[in-house]
C-alpha cells in the first residue's frame, strides 16, 4: 500500500512538473506611439483596435490613442487584436485615462474580456493618466485561439448626454500563458523597397518554423508597368500590382491606389490613368510594418506602334510580332540559308528611306539596328553568294528572290532570228519547276529558285 501511494505520488509530481514546463507566461508588448491609423488603428502592419459598435477611435495624436463612445447610455466596443495564442491573464496601460462626466450614471465601466470572461471595471472618472492593470476575474484568464482571434474593450456612460472615453498612452503589456498547442510561428519582418519591388524579410528567431523557409525567408510583391503599350482610341493602360495579396496575408500590408505621372510633359495624372500616347511612370505606396514604402516603375511609353515587313525567311527582328512603337530600337538578325551573302539592306516606308550607313547601322555578327519611324515599314535586300549567281530582288518587292543561269536551247547553232535566251529556273517556295523564255526578271510565286 505504501509503495502504491509513493508511486502514485511520483507520478503526480511528474505531470505537475511536465504542466510547468508545458505552460509558460510570457509579455508582449505595445508602444502606443507606434499605432497609426485613424478609424481603425494598426500597428505593425496588422489590425490592433478596430472599432466595431456606437464606438470611435482617434488616430494617434501625440503619442495617445483615444477610445470614445459615440452617444451617451449606450455601450460601445473595440475589437484589441494583440497577435498572441494563448491565454490572456492581465494587460497593463503604463499611463491611462478612464472620463465619463463630473457626475456619472450608475452603469458606467471600461473593461476588457470576451463572452461570459471579462476583467475587472474601471467606473471612477479620472482626472489625470495613471497606470491601469485589468486582471481577468475568473482567475484563469481569456483563451485566444489563434492570432487572429482577439479581445474585446467594452465602455459606457450611462448618462444619456455624455460619452465614455478611454484614452491611453506609454505602453499596453499583455500577460500572456503559452502552450504547446499555441506555439506557432509569428514572422518578425523587416523591409526593404528597391524600384518597384518591395521585400519582407522574416528574421525567423523564434526558434519556430516559418513557412517562408522556402523562399529565404522572403516574401516580395511588385509594381508592374502594363505590357500592352500599342495606342488604341479609348484605351486605357494601368500598372498592376503583382504577388500582393500573398504579400498582404503574410505581412498584413495595406496599400494606396497607383498614382501616374506623363513625364514628357511632366503632366500629373493623379489616379487617372493613362489614356494617351506619351511617356509615363507609375507609383504606389504600400504600408508594412508601420512604415509607407513608395514603389515606383521604370518608365513605360504608350505609342502608336507600327508593322515591320519581313518577306524574307533570313531576317528576323526582336520585335514581337514584328512590331515596334515610334522611337524605338529595332534589330534585324540576318542568317544565310544558302550560302548567300548580304550586299545591300535597306528599310522603307511612305517617306522612310534607310539604308546601310544610312539609317541603319551595322553592329557586326549579322546583326543590324535602326530607329522605328512613325509609319509602316518594308524591309529589302540584294544578296550574293560564293557560287557568283545573282539574287535578284523581285520587282514587285514583295521579296522573292530568284536564282537562275542562262541555258543554249540545243546543241546545234541557232539561226539568228531563233535565238533567244532561256531560264531554267527552280522555285524551291512552292515546291514547283519551269523552264520558260524570259524578258527581263523572272516574276514567280516562290521564295528561292536553286538549280
């Protein structure tokens, strides 16, 4: 019996000691003047006193916060939101102010808590801040779930024509039991905005794992300029926001609206976005941790963009779709498919005239550049190649190059009046052959003719 009662006390003090060690007290603590925000006031990035019933907050205003009901006789409520998981014991304003009116109804309280768990009341009117301590009175304290989850600060005068005020300053210290269960990670973030990109970074020391591991530790979202820049009447051509609504759910960001400025003219489209051809940049600002980070975008160039033509299989340009806006660099990139070689480049439009040296500038490694002009342009070309035959541009200019060499019709001599010259050529475009007499240029539906 003895040795029973000495094992069942043991074991007692075993789970006695493995609750202690399971289930710490821990602080947290806010700076009031670091709050921001008015109507709903946040701190760090997140959530901390919302408002939510016959209640108004303050923004910040040197270094205090106030809480105010907004009609007399009636309750109001503000949602705390600490970002803690655990169970909350007390919370202590280092300098608090609780004002009802001179002479004060017979309801008149501040508390804290949620449901049927609350702290003790504060009725007294008070005349000067002083440290307050609200204490659960259940002796346990109030649950939290999740960092999410939150308290609840409850205020009312009862005299009708006055309100309840709650103002507070220094600092708000909650005390906090934590558990295994509640032991999750919470991101510690610092910032860094380069351009138009902004990057949080988790310092992950907390001893817990953080799902930014990944990714080092990085969440990043950024302001785009838009891609589509071809001018159309009654278009419109926004930046956009990318990986934001990630960024906002892991650092509980909040951002402004994307401001334009049209730098040629050095014209500020406010919100308006742009509308016109010109040049512009795009800005937002994005506030984290407390902080506002303006983000801003290379310039983009909105332009009447005009088409390249490129009949021949040996060029090609960096332009997609062979498109380029007015002003812009074009590149032609010329390979030899049969050995031909380059002897002359030229680009044309309706009163463009480019040629090598002229206009179009040869950078070496068969690549050449010119400066799109505000019209359609064509692109030509005259080849040679190491067997000597001519490629001859077709008259029509619609880039059909032909290859050909004379033939004698019979071995026999041919009297005068029947000679002639005669063509064989190939026409390897549409995979067709003729041998017909000729007078002048050969003029055939085909890319190459080869013998």
């Amino acid at each position: 019996m003895k040795i029973t009662f000495n094992l069942i006390l043991t074991l007692a003090v075993m789970l006695t000691m493995a609750q202690t060690a399971w289930a710490t007290d821990e602080t947290k603590t806010f700076t009031i003047s670091n709050a921001s925000g008015s109507g709903t006031i946040t701190y760090g990035g997140n959530d901390f006193l919302v408002p939510v019933a016959n209640m108004m907050t303050m923004a910040p205003s040197g270094g205090s916060i106030t809480m105010r009901t907004n009609t007399g006789g009636n309750e109001g409520t503000v949602k705390l939101y600490p970002r803690i998981s655990g169970k909350v014991k007390s919370l202590t304003f280092s300098s608090a102010r609780v004002m009802f009116s001179d002479v004060v109804g017979t309801e008149h309280y501040v508390k804290i808590g949620k449901g049927d768990i609350w702290t003790n009341s504060y009725t007294e009117n008070m005349n000067t801040a002083t440290a307050l301590t609200f204490t659960f009175t259940n002796g346990d304290g109030l649950q939290l779930a999740n960092e999410d989850d939150y308290l609840e600060i409850k205020m009312r005068n009862s005299e009708t024509t006055r309100r309840a005020s709650f103002l507070i300053s220094g600092t708000l210290t909650i005390t906090y039991e934590t558990t295994a269960s509640t032991l999750t990670h919470t991101h510690n973030f610092s910032y860094n905005a380069v351009g138009n990109t902004l990057t949080a970074t988790c310092a992950h020391d907390d001893g817990k794992e953080c799902n930014l591991a990944s990714s080092s530790y990085q969440i990043s979202t950024s302001l785009m300029a838009p891609t589509y820049l071809i001018y159309h009447d009654g278009w419109n051509y926004p930046a956009s926001m990318s990986g934001f609504e990630n960024f906002k759910s892991e650092t509980k960001a909040t951002i402004g609206s994307i401001t334009y400025i049209k730098t040629d003219t050095n014209e500020d489209y406010g919100t308006s976005e742009p509308d016109a051809t010109g040049t512009y940049t795009a800005s937002v600002t994005i506030t984290a941790g407390g902080t506002g980070y303006t983000l801003q975008t290379t310039s983009f160039c909105v332009t009447d963009y005009h088409f390249v033509y490129n009949n021949y299989p040996q060029f090609t340009t960096d332009k997609e779709g062979n498109y380029a806006g007015n002003g812009q660099t074009v590149t032609i990139t010329f390979t030899p498919k049969f050995g031909e070689m380059l002897t002359g480049l030229t680009v044309t439009g309706a009163t463009t005239n480019y040629s090598l040296g002229s206009g179009i500038t040869d950078n070496g490694s068969n690549t050449y550049t010119f400066t799109m002009p505000g019209e359609d342009v064509t692109i030509g070309a005259t080849f040679s190649n190491w067997r000597k035959r001519v490629h001859h541009q077709d008259r029509q200019r619609l880039g059909l190059v032909l290859l050909c060499h004379k033939l004698r019709l019979g071995s026999r001599r041919l009297q005068r009046q029947d000679r002639e010259t005669r063509w064989k050529c190939q026409f390897i475009g549409d995979g067709r052959q003729e041998r017909s007499p000729v007078q002048g240029y050969v003029r055939r539906t085909g890319q190459y003719a080869d013998l």
